[in-house]
C-alpha cells in the first residue's frame, strides 16, 4: 500500500493538524502470539485502528474514521491509529486482541476468517466480524503502443506482468485473466516484476502490457501513459459481472474517464474493497455508537481524506463484504434500512 508516496505526504501533513487528538503517537504494530481465544486484559487506553504503511492510504483512512470518533468523544482522545505493514499484520493484531478495529482488504478477511491461503497455519479467525465497507482499489491493464493489443483477448501469447506471486497487484491480475477465461498460460512465460519497475520495462518495450492494481490515478500509471502513451487495454463490463456473481469478496468498478491523459472513457474494471473489522469481542452497543458517529457525520468523514471521496452510504452495509457482520452493524444497518 506504499502507493501515490507525494500525495499520501501531503495527506499525512494535513492529518497532522490533529493527529494529537486522532492518531496518538504509536510504534508498529508488534504482537505476541497468544491463543486465538484468550481474551483481551481490560486496559485503559484509547480505541486503536490497525491500519497500514504510513505513506499508503490506509493510515489517512483510519485516521479520518478516529478524527470522527474523538470529535464525538468531546474529550480525552478515544481513538488512536497504529501503522502496520498490511492486512496480514493487522488481522494478526486484531486477533491477538492488540487493536479493537482494523482496515483490511476484503479478500484477507475472507481468507482470515476461514483459515485458508497466508492464514492456514493460524487456522480459522471464527470471531472476525465486518464493520463497514470503505475505499475500493482497482484495477488497470495498460499496453504498450505497437503491441497489438486493445481487448484483454489480445493478451494471448503476450509478455504480459503479472506482479510479484502473493502480491495485491498478482491476485487482480489473476482475478482479470479468470473473468475473461484466460490463464497464465495462454499469455508468454510470465512476467513477475514489482510494480514500481513495470512502467519502464513497459516503456522500453521489453514487457507488452502490465497490470496496475491500486487507488487511480496511480503515479506509476501516469507515468507509463505520459512518457510512452501506453494505452488502456478494454474488458466487456458484462463478463466481469459474471465474474463478480461467483466472488463475494470482489465487486465491479471503473476507471473514470479523465483518471489519466487521453483517456475518454471509463473502463471497466474489478475491485477490492477495504473493510473496517472487529471481533465478537466488542459488544453490539459499541459497535453500534461507532457507525452511528460515522455515518452522523459521513458528509464530513468523506472529506476528510480524497480516498474516501465518492463513498456512498449504501456501500457501506455491502459492498466487498464477504464475512459475516458484526451484530452491532447488522442492527445498524437494518435500522437504517441501509442493509
């Protein structure tokens, strides 16, 4: 989540103007390993967050949902954030009872709370509840000018990166190449470069496309687009919806026309959600108070970071959620009808 590092800068400055009543200074996350079901010893602290690297955009996030919840508070702060590596260090921390609430990417949670993939050996997180739904992060596939290629059916027989295996960036393309029915392959041997070397292995010509999975617009996007007019590659929406019906934990977006020069029209795209979790461990009644501070002042909250600009409150309830809710929420939103 180390992405758009100049812009998430200036986010972080402006946070700082009340990162004393909203993120109170905090080292990294670091844990134990306790036993899954030992409870938490009672502690007099504030609320704490799990969130993510400090220049990525889940830091700002949670620091914008601590910001409502200490306004509310009226007080001594209520709320502080804790970065982390990611969603795995957070879900670990949640667990271990370490931090109350976390930001994790909707297809960590699913995995987490059924004990498969990075989450086996831990086995089955039983107890983690979804609180609401927030930011989406999507995905782009560009293509070098003269490559032949303008569908995602073009893809066949290309040098075509994929990502790092076990990476954010691996898993959407991978997402992609099944939504169309393609495989790793029907493309050339694949490509594993990290990210923040494919826009120059693009420009140079010695990959044709790449996959670019992250908030838009992304700098290593625009950089491909603006230094060698690397072009967006087109998938049919109805084929990605198809996809989405299968996979709870995925949800259909687009990249907006205007995201990046020349581009004229939206593309469709696929995306992950982060989601706001807790664990069975805090009553419904606080839960509760937490969604009610959020979306009692969810004009402002929206604001607070760009993004989560453009988040509706419908999403909220839904969106990306593919664990159960924790009863706080579910009585939330069925209250409010949002459900």
């Amino acid at each position: 989540m180390g992405r758009l590092l100049a812009a998430c800068i200036l986010a972080a400055s402006a946070f700082a103007s009340f990162s004393a009543q909203a993120q109170a200074p905090a080292p990294s996350i670091t844990v134990p390993n306790p036993a899954p079901s030992a409870a938490p010893t009672p502690v007099s602290r504030p609320l704490l967050i799990g969130s993510g690297e400090v220049t990525g955009f889940y830091y700002p996030a949670a620091g914008a949902l601590c910001r409502v919840l200490n306004k509310e508070a009226g007080g001594a702060p209520a709320c502080a954030v804790l970065p982390s590596s990611g969603s795995a260090a957070n879900l670990k921390a949640l667990r271990a009872g370490a931090v109350d609430m976390a930001l994790v990417q909707a297809q960590a949670a699913q995995a987490a709370q059924a004990g498969i993939g990075p989450f086996k050996e831990a086995g089955a997180f039983s107890e983690l509840r979804a609180v609401m739904s927030l930011h989406g992060e999507s995905v782009l596939v560009l293509a070098r000018q003269g490559a032949g290629i303008e569908n995602i059916s073009d893809l066949k027989g290309k040098r075509v990166n994929l990502g790092r295996p076990g990476s954010f960036q691996r898993a959407m393309a991978e997402a992609v190449l099944e939504a169309v029915g393609l495989s790793e392959g029907d493309l050339a041997p694949a490509v594993e470069l990290e990210l923040s070397e494919q826009s120059p292995e693009l420009c140079e010509g010695n990959v044709d496309a790449a996959f670019y999975a992250g908030v838009h617009p992304m700098p290593e996007a625009e950089m491909a687009v603006n230094e060698c007019d690397a072009q967006p590659v087109a998938i049919k929406a109805k084929t990605l919806d198809a996809y989405v019906k299968a996979h709870n934990w995925i949800t259909r977006s687009s990249i907006r026309k205007g995201a990046y020069d020349g581009l004229k029209d939206d593309v469709a795209s696929l995306q992950v959600r982060a989601l706001l979790v807790a664990t069975t461990r805090t009553d419904a009644d606080t839960v509760q108070r937490w969604l009610k501070a959020f979306h009692g002042n969810f004009s402002a909250l929206t604001h607070l970071h760009p993004v989560l600009r453009g988040l509706g409150k419908g999403e909220t309830a839904k969106d990306g959620i593919s664990i159960p809710l924790h009863d706080g929420a579910d009585k939330f939103y069925g209250e409010t009808g949002l459900k």
